[in-house]
C-alpha cells in the first residue's frame, strides 16, 4: 500500500505552451508614435513595467486617489477576503493527509426486551456509560484525496490572480476617471471663456447698433452663439458630477462625503516611453490569464478525482474505550474494549454515476481549455488594440494641434479686419465657433491619447511581478 500511495490516477498537469507569435500586431509595430503636440512615445520591448505605473503620469494628487482606491475599495476587499477563504480552504484540506483522532463519551438508561430474540422471560433495565476514543487514518492509495488538494491549491492560485486583476482594473478606473473628469473640466472652462468673449462682443455689436453702423441682426447672432455655447455647459457638468460620483464607489465612501483634488489635464505628464512586454511573456504576466490556468489546474485535478472515486478506498481505523454500568467500574479490566484493523470500500454498482461523473470532469477540462484560449486571444486583442490606437491617438492630436492653431489664427486675423472694417461680423462669429470647437477636440484628443495608454499599462498586466505586495501574502501589489 505504500508502494501504491506514491501514484495518483488521472492526468498530471501540464501548463499550456506559449503561443508562437512575435508580434501583436498584424504590421510591424514602429519603435514610436509621431511627435504630436510636441511629444512622441516610444515602445521599448522588454523594459521594466512599473507596478505603481500611474506614478508616471507624474502627479502626486492622483498617486494619492489610487493609493487610498486601493486602501478602502470595498470590491477589491472582497477579493481579498475569497483569497483568504481559498487559502484556508487550501490548509483545511491538507488534513486529509493525518489521521483524524475522536473521542467519544456517552451515558445512557436503557430497557430490553427479551421478546425481540423469541423468548419469554422478562426485559431488563439497565445504565451504560462508555468512554471511546477513535483514531482512522485514509489510505490515499490511488491518489484521489491528493488530487483534491491539488485542485484546492489551484484554486487558490486562480483566486490570487483574480484578486490581482481586480487590483489592475480598479487602478486603471481610477486613473481614466480621473482624466476624463479632468477633461471635462477643461472643456467647461474653455467654453466659458469663449462665452467671456462673445459677450464682450455682444456688447461692442449692441454699441454699433446704437450707433447705427451695424445691423441689429448681429447682435442677435451673438446673442443665438451665446445661448448655444451655454447650452453646452449643463452636460459637461453632469460628465463631471457622474465622474465624481464613479471616483467616490471607488475609493469606497459615499459621493456626499468624497473630497477630491483639482487635477488639471495638462498637469498630468504623458509617459514616453512604455514598456512592452514580449507576447510570449504576456500569458505568464497577465491576471486573467494566468487566473484561467489555474482553472485549467483545477479541472485536470477534477479528472483524478473522479478517476479514483471510481477504485475502491481504504483505511486503517482503530477504537479503544471502555464501558461499565457505573463511572467508578470504566477503570476495570474487564470493561475495556479496543478494535484494529484495515478496511476497505469497493464500488460495484453505482448506475453509471461514477463513469459519467468522470466524463463530466473531462468535459469541464475541455471547458476550461476553451475558456483559456479566449482569454488568451482577448489579451492579445487588446494590446494589438491599445498599440494601434496610440498610434492613431498621436495623428489626432497632431492634426487636432494643427486645426486649432489655424482656427486661432484666423480668428486673430478676422477681429483685426474687423475692427478695421474689412469684414462683416458673421465672420468673426463663425472663426469663434471654429476656434471652441477646434479646442474641444485637441482636448478629448489629448484625454484620449493619456486614456489610451493606461489601457496599454492594463493590458500588458499592470507589472505586479516587479513590485511588492502591500497586501501581505494575499499577492495584490
């Protein structure tokens, strides 16, 4: 038996191969973006993908939102709390393995009958106490029990991954709300000032009226712009309040008692050079797919324990005790009693149970196989798609860049001639509309440049490897 609790029936796992693919992307991705707005970024395979990657950004205030996000977030709490249940789950299945030790104490008063065996005489009462003690130990011959502990690890495993990936999401949250409220902002000011403008030029036009060397349709005009562009404004400040409320759920308090920094768009810092990690590495770094093998694990356990439910089970069992009808006679010789000996459970007939119980843990495998592949396909569609939108991001914003230089210039030039009395008015109202609507674009081009490259920072992991685990052994950075 010895000899036989060393093998373990059903399959040994074996982790996935890693894919054969050089690239993520279906061109040859260039070593950088375009300078756009004055800055390009650089892709640098290899490099050292920062844990803390938001402190890149270069903002203390929004350092410290994540930080306290990651302090008081209640579902990151709960992911920590399941990794703490499967961990333990883990230690108590460990158990199996030593021998289960019962004491037992029993006191009873009791009448027989002497009619149930055919007699006639008369029954009789009497007490009986018992004192037991009982020690079994399972003898894990065709390794069933280990595999069960087997897949308890994995599971363990599959849940610290998750508990990861639920620390990557909420970081990367924090930091795009953060720059989407900040954008919004920016967008509310810049119309804000626009409307300064226009009212500076609402009172210049109604000056020309009253003077009669304008008609009173151009101050109408202005007035119309006015009331447009101030339309403008109650929907960004929902953005805003909607984004303040998301930031609040995040870092775990209530959206009347979260207090938040001003962080202004452009006082966040674009990184430049992003690491890129290699696509053979990426299946050995990421949360989710690394939390996907360790189900795979934990379906190739499920198939050796269902394997060796189908042999039979053994055990070493051993009681000894003592019985007596007064507390003062357990002590006697001749009221102790003891039993030793091996036994053993052999499935005969179950109706087809424990063969198609097997069959369901090899499709379950197969399920996981195909839920890994999926994961693993998504991961690299995501960084294909963060990569070419970085790409895409920089043009934008050069030729957002390019779009608003031009409109402010030409609005410059158009006042000049007007003042000058070259141009009718409905110009220079046409330049001030091209002029906001140039600056709202070059900043949701600017937000989405910065958005787009914390989803790269997410979907190459987040770099939890190269940073330590405040969480104690839980593994969440």
């Amino acid at each position: 038996m010895a000899a036989l609790g060393a093998c373990s029936v059903g399959p040994d796992f074996v982790r996935p191969a890693l894919p054969y693919a050089g690239r993520y992307t279906r061109e040859p991705l260039a070593p950088a973006t375009i300078a756009a707005d004055g800055q390009a970024q650089h892709f640098t395979p290899d490099a050292l993908l920062m844990a803390d990657w938001w402190r890149l950004f270069k903002s203390a205030q929004l350092d410290a939102l994540v930080r306290q996000a990651i302090a008081s977030n209640p579902t990151l709490q709960a992911a920590e709390a399941s990794l703490r249940q499967s961990q333990d789950n883990l230690r108590a299945g460990y158990g199996v393995f030593f021998p289960h030790a019962d004491a037992g104490l029993g006191a009873i008063r009791e009448r027989t009958t002497t009619s149930q065996q055919g007699l006639q005489t008369p029954g009789t009462i009497f007490n009986l106490l018992t004192l037991s003690g009982t020690v079994s130990y399972a003898l894990d011959v065709f390794g069933g029990e280990r595999r069960t502990v087997e897949g308890l690890r994995a599971q363990a495993d599959s849940q610290r991954y998750a508990s990861m990936a639920a620390y990557l999401t909420l970081s990367a949250n924090v930091v795009e709300t953060v720059i989407a409220r900040s954008a919004y902002a920016a967008q509310i000011r810049a119309t804000e000032q626009l409307i300064d403008l226009e009212n500076q030029q609402l009172t210049l036009a109604e000056t020309q009226v009253r003077a009669g060397t304008a008609p009173y349709s151009t101050v109408l005009g202005i007035r119309s712009l006015i009331a447009a562009d101030q339309a403008l404004l109650a929907p960004l400040r929902q953005r805003i309040s909607q984004s303040e409320d998301l930031l609040a759920t995040l870092e775990g308090t209530m959206p009347s008692k979260v207090v938040l920094p001003d962080i202004e768009l452009t006082g966040l810092e674009l990184p430049a050079d992003l690491p890129l990690s290699l696509p053979s590495d990426l299946v050995r770094q990421r949360p989710d797919i690394l939390s996907a093998e360790a189900q795979l694990h934990v379906a190739s356990a499920g198939i050796g324990v269902a394997t060796a439910a189908m042999f039979p089970s053994f055990s070493l069992n051993g009681t000894y005790g003592a019985a007596s009808a007064s507390l003062g006679h357990l002590s006697a010789a001749n009221a102790r009693f003891w039993s030793v000996g091996p036994s053993a459970t052999i499935p005969v007939f179950q109706g087809g149970a424990l063969w198609y119980g097997r069959k369901a843990a090899i499709d379950a495998f197969q399920q996981s196989q195909a839920d890994y592949r999926q994961t693993v396909l998504a991961a690299f569609a995501q960084v294909a798609d963060c990569l070419n939108a970085l790409g895409h991001d920089a043009e934008a914003l050069q030729a957002q860049v390019e779009a608003r230089n031009a409109a402010s210039e030409a609005l410059s030039l158009l006042q000049a001639n007007y003042r000058a009395g070259l141009v009718a008015y409905p110009e220079v109202l046409l330049a001030d509309v091209q002029l906001h609507e140039a600056t709202v674009a070059w900043l949701q081009a600017v937000a989405q440049r910065q958005q787009d490259t914390v989803a790269l920072f997410e979907a190459l992991g987040g770099g939890w490897w190269n940073g330590n685990s405040p969480a104690g052994e839980g593994g969440v950075p």
